[in-house]
C-alpha cells in the first residue's frame, strides 16, 4: 500500500486552446477536462490506473463539489472533513503541450483539522511501504508541517519509506531541519531554485549537472532524489550512484500531472523490486506517457512501456547514505 497525503487539494479544470496563448485576447477552446486534483492525489490515481494498492489522504467538506469528483474518478480516499471549500485551479494547455496555470490559494485549516489531518496520516501509513508528502501547503500552515508529519509517524514507530515532493519554502524548511526522507522528486526549476541557479534551462539541460546537485542535498538528509527534467527526461541520484534517463519522443498535449506520474512510475517499480536504474526508466515512462494524453490524464501500465527508455549511468555520482 502506497499512502499519499494532499494537504492543498484542488478541482482542475485543464482547457485545450485550438491555438497558442494570446493575452489579453478571446480564444476558443477545443476541450476541456476536469479531473480531482493535489499532487498526492494525482499520485494515487496514477498508481491506481496501473493497478497498484494506493490511497489518498485528503482534508474536504462533505458537500464539496471535490468528492463527486473524486468519486467519479474512483480514486480511493480517505477524507478528513474540514469546514472550508477546496479551490479550483485551471490550466491552459496550448497545441505544442506548453501550459499555463492559474492555481487558487485554497482553504486554511484550523489546529483541530490539521492534527485531525496528521492523525489520519498515521493510522493509514501503519500498513504503508511508502507515504508521499505532495504539493503545496494550506494557507496559514507552518512551512515545517511536512516535517510535523513525518516526525508524528516516526514517533508511531512505523516502518514506512517517505517521499517528499513539495517546492519553495516547505522544502526549504525540510531541507534546513536535516530530517532523513527516503526520497524528494523536485523538478528542474525547484533544484534550480535550491541550489541557486538561475539559469533553469541550462540546469534541465544538464543531467550531469542537476545529479552534482540532486548528491549534494545528502547533508541535508536526502537519501535519493528523483530530478524530473521536462523534456530532457530524468536523473536519479542514490547511494549506489547516479543515472540518467532520456525522455522518448512525443507529441505533447499537456504537462499537467506529468512530474505526479513520474513519482508514481518510480515508486510502482521499486516496490516490485526493481533496481533503481530500472525505476527510473519507469518514472521517465509514466512522465512521458502522461505529457502524451490530454489534460491531468493519468496513463495506465500499458501504456508506459519503460522497455522503450534507455538508461545510463553518470559519472562518479552518488548520494550518501544518511542514517
């Protein structure tokens, strides 16, 4: 069982423009789409699409217009009932698979339902091999809240791994703590920002680079990273080394969900066993599979043939065991 906690859920509507974004002009749209939405819930719809046990751990209102939404997409969920509405985020996808997002704020959650929340977290994590930390932060929550979970979970003294993939200040706030995940999933631009680069697209660019970067958060209590790099595919950086997976040509309809579909790909592999070089080849594939479908699509098993990516390794990379 793979548990995934979304503290910043959404409703995401993504609507397919007939051509590029214009601003400040009208435009008609060939499509829409919307699907339930938070990293974490992402995550658990793709690993439930490819057959795996997975829930998702979420706050919502009973009468939310999120639940039938969840429903509807028969994602499992276990939903700690708060007294605010969940935003509702849109993107805009343009013909070559370039995205624009507008994401809401969403509702701040009150002490009661935020310890509610964590508590929710631990009893579904006690038969977990793995819980997924994902996305942004309620408004009004402490940047550390991630840390706050995962201390509430050790504390239970239960045996799960932990996958963190959040950006700006709460990871920030993980990183400054040094308290041990098993694994982060930044992107190029959240390493990037990490490590104080300003020049994103030359990082993605540079899987040997992003590895150099994605070793040296181990002091920082980072036992592996998985580096999604858009197009450029993926690096993966661990104690046993570091490796490079290049993305398989598509034609992209939207990015949306992709990053989400790559952890969940990564983590489908390794909890079958497989090495990491062959995790990360499915993570590029679940990515790329994703980024080839419309709107916040999750692919499924077959359509993420990780066969198909080639896998190399990087240089004298590697993370650090950190106890």
């Amino acid at each position: 069982m793979i548990v995934t906690l979304t503290v910043n859920p959404s409703l995401d509507r993504t609507v397919s423009l007939l051509q590029p974004l214009e601003r400040g002009a009208v435009q008609r749209a060939a499509a829409s789409h919307e699907e339930p939405g938070g990293k974490g819930v992402n995550v658990t719809r793709a690993l439930a699409a490819s057959g795996a046990d997975s829930i998702a751990v979420l706050p919502a209102g009973s009468d939310d217009p999120f639940i039938a939404a969840l429903h509807a997409a028969h994602v499992p969920a276990a939903i700690v009932p708060i007294a605010g509405r969940l935003r509702s985020n849109l993107s805009l996808t343009e013909p070559d698979g370039t995205t624009t997002k507008l994401n809401e704020p969403g509702p701040a959650l009150s002490a009661t339902e935020q310890q509610l929340l964590v508590d929710e977290v631990v009893e579904r994590a006690a038969d977990a091999s793995w819980l997924v930390l994902a996305g942004s932060l309620a408004p009004g929550l402490a940047d550390d809240f991630y840390v706050r979970v995962i201390r509430a979970v050790r504390r239970a003294g239960l045996g799960c791994r932990i996958a963190v993939d959040t950006s700006g200040a709460p990871l920030a706030a993980l990183l400054d703590t040094g308290e041990p995940v098993d694994l982060v999933k930044p992107n190029g631009e959240e390493l990037a920002e990490l490590a104080g680069v300003g020049d994103v697209e030359r990082l993605e660019g540079d899987p040997d680079r992003a590895a150099l970067i994605a070793a040296s958060l181990a002091p920082r209590g980072i036992r592996s990273a998985l580096v999604t790099l858009g197009a450029t595919g993926a690096v993966l950086a661990d104690g046993e080394g570091a490796w490079f997976a290049p993305a398989p040509r598509i034609v992209p309809r939207s990015t949306v969900g992709a990053g989400d579909s790559s952890l969940a790909g990564y983590l489908l592999a390794v909890t079958e066993g497989s090495a990491p070089r062959s995790a990360l080849a499915q993570a590029v594939a679940h990515g790329a599979a994703a980024a080839s479908l419309p709107g916040s699509a999750v692919p499924s098993r077959d359509l993420a043939d990780a066969s198909a990516i080639t896998v190399t390794p990087i240089g004298d990379v590697a993370v650090p065991i950190v106890p």
